[in-house]
C-alpha cells in the first residue's frame, strides 16, 4: 500500500538546525511532484518547499527562502528537507505530500518540529 513516512523531527534550538526526510513506498516514486507541508496550531497548512518529478526544480514559501534546501533521491525513494537558522515561527507539524497530476494525491502523517527560543 501507499505509505509515505517522515521522520526527523524534534526539538532545537533558535539558530539550530534539523534535516527531515521522508521515505516513500508503494507508488511510483520518481513520477510524483513532492512536497513538504507545515501546519502550527490553529493555522491552516501551508506549502513549504516542493521539488518536481520532470527536472527536480524547486519551490520554496518565502519565509524558508535561503534557510531550507529540499532534495530527492530517486533511487531510494526519499524526498528530504534541510532546515537551517531555524526560528520559532518555523514550530509545527511537517507533512510529506506526494502528487501525480490531479490524480493521485498522497500524505505522511507528519513529524512535529519544535524550535525553542
């Protein structure tokens, strides 16, 4: 079955660092746009980074612009997300998100990030 399975997560310091990853199986990995996705409490979720299955060019929000670095790996199936100078405002729960066109729309159940001031 489709699983997609993030990992990484914890709690760090401001100014700290911390590197998500997410390990994909049960769909074809390599023809799916990927995405990380965060939601805080009491805010609705929000596109992070993303990076396309066709030439993994990448989208970031502006708020992680220069701070986040978002990757692939084709051959074993995981998508990561870099996150350095970490700040308060970045706390919440970090989903993977896997999309083929309109079609075929995949979530992880999140890892909770949490960065102390």
């Amino acid at each position: 079955q489709v699983q997609l399975v993030e990992s990484g997560g914890g709690l760090v310091q401001f100014g700290g660092s911390l590197r998500l990853s997410c390990a994909a199986s049960g769909f074809p990995f390599s023809i799916y746009d990927m995405s990380w996705y965060r939601q805080a409490p009491g805010k609705e979720r929000e596109l992070v980074a993303s990076i396309t299955s066709a030439d993994s060019s990448t989208k970031y929000a502006d708020s992680v612009k220069g701070r986040f670095i978002i990757s692939r790996d084709n051959a074993k199936n995981t998508v990561g997300l870099q996150m350095n100078s970490l700040k308060p405002e970045d706390t919440a729960v970090y989903y993977c998100n896997g999309k083929y066109r309109r079609w075929y729309d995949y979530w992880g159940r999140g890892t909770q990030v949490t960065v102390s001031s």
